[in-house]
C-alpha cells in the first residue's frame, strides 16, 4: 500500500534538534525545503496500491534517495549507511536522528517499479530545466526526437564542438530545419597546403589551386554507405612546374589530390559562417555552459555506469541529471531571495 510521509514532528526530527549544524545554502538544506514541492507522493499512486497491504515506504523518500546517490556517486550500500549514520542525509530526507533506514534491496525493487511501470523519467520530467547535449553526433537526432515526444520541446539551434560539425550530421540538421552551431571537424595537420585554401566548385566539378592552375582528372567513387565522393587530380607536370610544390605535396608519380565528400556543400558553408564575428560570439558563450554541464554529469559518476543494460543505466542517467538540474533549481532560488 502507497505510504506517505508523517508530517509529525518530534524532539527527534532534525530539522528541531540538527537544523543549525546544516549549512541553510547547501544541497541537503535546499532537498528539505524544495524537493516536495516538486514530487510528492500522490505521484506515484498509479503504480502503488492505495486501500490494502502494509504501507510502504514513502516512495518520494526513496526518490530522494536516489537523488542523493546520484549525487554523491554511492553504490546502494553506502547510502543506506549514510540513511543511518549522515546527519546531512538525515536532514535532506526529513527523517529523525533515531532513523535506521531500510534493507537496501528496497532500492533495487524501487527502481525495478519505476521501469516497470514506465516511470524512470518522471523525476526528470518534474525538475528538467537545462537542456540535454548528446554523447556524440550519431545520438543527436535520436535525442531530438525524443525531447520532442516526451518533453514538448521543439529544437530550433544545436551546439556542439568539432565532433558534431562533419558534412552528414550538417545535412540531418538542415533537413529537420534545425539550426546547428558547430565548427567544422579540424583538418588533419599535414604540414602540407591544407583544402581549404583552394576552390572547390562543385558544382563545375573543378578545383582550382591558389596560384591558378586547375585539376583536369576526376575521380569517382562510392563510399560504405554508398555516397558519391570525388578526387581530383592535378597533373603530375602542373605540380613540377609549381614553386610551392614542397609545400603542397609530396607524391613523386602523381600530382596533388584532393577528395570532396558527398557533404562537401554543406561543409563549404559552414567554414564562411564560422568565420563570422556572430557566430564567434553565439559559439563562445554557448560552448563553455554545455562542456561545464557535462563535466558536472561526469563529476556526479556519468562516466560509468554501475548498472548492467540500457534502462537501468538510462535510469541512473536520468537521476543523475534531476540532481544536477535541482542544484540549479536550488541557486536560482537563491539568487531569486
């Protein structure tokens, strides 16, 4: 049966006996104080019997648990000893000094009820307030379809470094009319005249070098997943015949080469727009809040996962960010006063 909190109060509690030892501006202060305004019990009624059995305990207690977990990175064991002997949990969890806790198989069955009933991103849901940034491009339109279908969120721009700036991941974003701030992928550094400096037409099919000459061949091939990628040729007298040869290249049958993939338009573009004094200044003050934000998600333990199988690394992924988001929830409300 669904059980929920006792808002008795005894010469136990520790907000009566341990309130002035706890720091009123830290993380286990703001739990007390906020975090049931954000999740209650009532919650969880749909997945709890409500007139038999003997009460449980307080599912948004287990949820702080898990919070507070999370945000200590602690395997279940050593936060039921912190339940039992931590005046600061004590105090986040609104329990008495004399709590002892519970079995820390509870915490396993807890979370097994939360997948089970599909209930693993309703903590999430309730205190999301910072926008998501996908581990790497190939997750980034999973990920937007996702935050459109369970969160409401419509995505207009994406920010990401290098990594999320190649051709491929440039045309998904423009084909879905989403924005995508990203320098493109740094070219190989060869000590060599790079391609950026010569003229890609594409269109004509022709790349012309900086001091004027022009590649005659054409080569076509297709790639792994079937896309069109051409190498152009120049020819082996025109480069010869060259002063900036040695800087250029140093194939001895052939002359230079270069390859322009199938997303080589897309890439084109980008490289003019990067060099803008707006995109500077949107890329440098979007950047360094998104790289901070996941440096945070690792310091609370997201490297790794303690789990084995998606959904519950998923679901200790997603507890992971309400904690991070309630500590900002938390500083807003304080700046707020």
């Amino acid at each position: 049966m669904l059980g929920k909190e006792d808002k008795q109060i005894s010469f136990f509690d520790t907000g009566f006996a341990c309130f002035h030892l706890i720091d009123k501006n830290s993380f286990y202060a703001k739990m007390r104080n906020f975090a049931d305004k954000i999740i209650t019990d009532d919650d969880f009624a749909d997945i709890y019997c409500l007139d038999n059995g003997r009460p449980s305990v307080p599912p948004v207690r287990l949820t702080k648990v898990l919070i507070l977990q999370n945000y200590e990175n602690l395997s279940d064991r050593e936060a039921l000893e912190n339940i039992r002997f931590n005046i600061k949990w004590k105090y986040a969890l609104n329990v008495p000094i004399d709590y002892e806790g519970f079995d820390r198989s509870l915490l396993v069955y807890f979370r097994a009820r939360l997948l089970v009933n599909n209930k693993d991103k309703m903590v999430f849901k309730k205190n999301t307030g910072t926008c998501q940034k996908s581990p790497d491009q190939d997750m980034a339109e999973p990920l937007i379809d996702e935050a459109k279908e369970e969160f409401g969120v419509t995505t207009r721009s994406l920010t990401g470094d290098g990594a999320y700036g190649s051709g491929k991941m440039r045309k998904e974003m423009s084909d879905e009319g989403i924005e995508l701030i990203s320098k493109t992928p740094a070219l190989k550094d060869i000590r060599k005249l790079n391609k950026e400096e010569f003229d890609v037409d594409i269109k004509e099919e022709r790349v012309v070098y900086p001091e004027g000459k022009v590649a005659r061949m054409c080569h076509k091939s297709k790639d792994v997943e079937g896309e069109i990628t051409k190498t152009f040729v120049f020819s082996k007298e025109v480069c010869n015949a060259c002063p900036r040869k040695d800087g250029c290249t140093s194939a001895r049958n052939t002359g230079r080469t270069n390859s322009v993939g199938p997303y080589e338009e897309y890439l084109q573009k980008a490289r003019e727009i990067q060099k803008t004094e707006e995109f500077k200044e949107i890329y440098n003050e979007r950047r360094p809040p998104v790289e901070r934000k996941i440096a945070e998600l690792i310091f609370h333990g997201l490297r790794k996962t303690r789990y084995i199988g998606r959904r519950k690394s998923r679901l200790q992924a997603l507890f992971t960010g309400a904690a991070v988001n309630l500590k900002r929830i938390f500083k807003e409300q304080q700046e707020k006063k």
